[in-house]
C-alpha cells in the first residue's frame, strides 16, 4: 500500500476505534421516580453506558476526577474505564448499591429496575459491556473518565437521538435475534461518542490520539497497524511519511510517547497476546508479527508481556471451562449482584 493510498483510503483513528469491539453486553432498562439513586461498584475492564431516554440524572464518579454533571433526556454518558460511579435523580438522593434493589430478569442480557419515591420520573436505558480486545486499553487510556454527549448540542441530523431510539426499542422488545443486534449498536454507539469527543475536546489533540490524527505520523502509525508483520524500519517509516529519518524520529516520540521501533514492538506483542488467546500456535504468530523464527518471537514477546508464550497459551487453556457466558456471570454479579435470598432477579 502507497503512502497515497493510505492518504485517500486509511483513517488511523477509525483503525484504532475498530479494536473496541465489545463482547458480553448486558442491557438494563430502568424506570425510575424521584427521590431515586443507585451506586455502581468499580469494574476493571468493562465500559458503562447510560442513555437517558426521559427526565433527568445526576451522574458522578468515585474517583473525584470528574466532577459531577445533569444528564437530561437524549443525553448519553460513557465511563470508558469501569470507574465506580453513581446516578441520582439530585445530588443529595441516597444512593444504595444497584444490586440491593429489586430488578426483573427478562433474557440473559435484559433486566428492568423500578425504584425510586413515587415523584418526577426518569427512565434511563443502562449497558455494561467488556473490551476483550488488549489493543483496547491503549486507547482507553487516553480517554477521560467520563464522556458525555448533550442531545442539546447535536445537529437535526445527528445519528445519536436515532441510534438511541433503536437501541431502546431492541432492549425492550428482545426480538430473535436481539442479542447480536444490541452488541453492534453498542460498538457503533461507543466509537461514535469517542469520536465526538476526539472531535470537540482540545485535550484529545494531544498524546496518542494526537499522533494518530496527525497527518504523516498518523501514516505511519496506520502502516504498523495494518501490516505488523512487515519489516518496518526508522527510516522506512520515514520514507513513506514523507519525513527524513532524523525529523521521524524525533517527532514520532513527541507525539506517541515512546520511539517508533518499540511502539512496533508494543503493537505487535499486543497483537500477539490477542491471537495466542484465540488459540493460533506460537509459529503462526511469530509470522504474523514479522518474527523469523519461535524462539525470537518468545524472547521479544517475554520481554514486553512479561510471561512467555506458552504460559498464556497455558493459562487461556486453563480459561475454558469458564468460557465466556461463566465470565459474564461473574461480571453480573460484581455489577448488579443481587441479594442471594431473592430468587425472583439476578443480575448482570
């Protein structure tokens, strides 16, 4: 692939965004009246969404790094890194753990809560969803701990209030077929909010979202992604970036972070954890990730990960009595556990 192609074809953030697939969505929806509120506990590894399709909420973080803020109906909030959080219909409302209250099973993936004093009401449609892909936590990373998106500050012909209707209309009805709907409207929903915000926030100019939205080190940035398995050096880089191999260098370390050669020894390890999981033998990663031989491959993969291959092969071997719907369970259980002497709910 030319650099011109890669000009008119590639989008480095778009690339990125794809790694953030999401897998084991769990969907609630909620009908709640003033005074309510609920707390939900943090959860490493997982994204939270939460759609408010009536009324208002007051969202706020654990961590205090994010101050609190109103979320009113066709608003959409995104806690990118699991934080523990709380909704309120006001500042001041309790707020209980969300698995002390009361909530109706309606599939494997969908439950209803009704809570709150009988007043204002507010319906929210909520998702906790996990990011499986190891690239993902990159991006993540660069991500505040809150994003939201104001309905008020969106065009007439903006794809949030649309994709909201549908995704409520999904969750409530649950027809054949539900599932895998709702899982792509929350891939869609997430890279769209994130690419808002990379948008309209100044502090996503800067970092490794910074590099990739630059023009010749986003190139090359795009080239490592697409082909890790290519002999990529400094200088050629350089040359499809248009850049001598002096100014490559010290610009790509500006913006990335770290020098181009590791950050391709990073993508590729990274990558290489990805297809070792999914069960590809240690020769054909080695391939793919532009090795010549296993026993390089090992030793690269030992320095940056930590473990040799065979041990996470070991270990993702180990994993698969648990499979993923075992994972989903446990991850509904630390979200929204529910008391173990109600039988009528469970949680996600």
């Amino acid at each position: 692939m030319t650099p011109d192609t890669l000009d008119r074809f590639c989008d480095p953030l778009g690339e990125a965004l794809h790694q953030l697939r999401m897998s084991g969505v769990f969907y609630c929806q909620s009908a709640l009246t003033t005074p309510w509120g609920a707390h939900l506990p943090a959860m490493p590894g997982c994204l939270l969404i939460h759609l408010v399709t009536r009324g208002r909420c007051w969202l706020s973080t654990d961590s205090g790094e994010a101050s609190g803020r109103w979320l009113q109906a066709g608003d959409f909030a995104l806690v990118p890194h699991g934080l523990g959080h709380s909704v309120q219909s006001d500042p001041q409302a309790l707020t209980p753990d969300l698995f002390d209250l009361p909530r109706e099973l309606v599939s494997e993936r969908f439950e209803i809560l009704r809570s709150g004093g009988g007043g204002e009401p507010t319906q929210m449609v909520c998702a906790a969803v996990r990011l499986d892909h190891p690239v993902a936590p990159q991006l993540l990373s660069a991500l505040p701990p809150v994003i939201c998106i104001e309905a008020a500050g969106l065009t007439a012909d903006n794809w949030l209030p649309s994709l909201l209707r549908l995704m409520a209309d999904e969750a409530r009805q649950m027809r054949a077929g539900g599932e895998a709907v709702i899982t792509r409207l929350a891939d869609i929903l997430v890279i769209q909010a994130i690419r808002h915000w990379v948008q309209h926030d100044a502090t996503a100019q800067s970092g490794w979202l910074g590099a990739l939205k630059d023009k010749r080190i986003g190139r090359a940035m795009a080239m490592i992604h697409r082909d890790p398995s290519k002999d990529w050096t400094v200088a050629t880089l350089a040359q499809a970036s248009s850049m001598s191999r002096s100014a490559f260098a010290q610009r790509f370390t500006a913006l990335v972070g770290v020098p181009a050669v590791e950050y391709l020894t990073g993508w590729r390890m990274n990558l290489a954890q990805a297809w070792l999981s999914q069960g590809l033998s240690m020769a054909e990663v080695a391939a793919r990730t532009g090795y010549q031989s296993d026993v390089a491959f090992a030793r690269a993969f030992k320095r940056v990960q930590g473990s040799t291959p065979g041990r996470l092969r070991r270990a993702v071997s180990d994993a698969v009595v648990t499979s993923e719907s075992d994972s989903l369970q446990r991850h509904r259980g630390t979200i929204l556990r529910q008391p173990q002497e109600s039988h009528r709910h469970r949680s996600p």
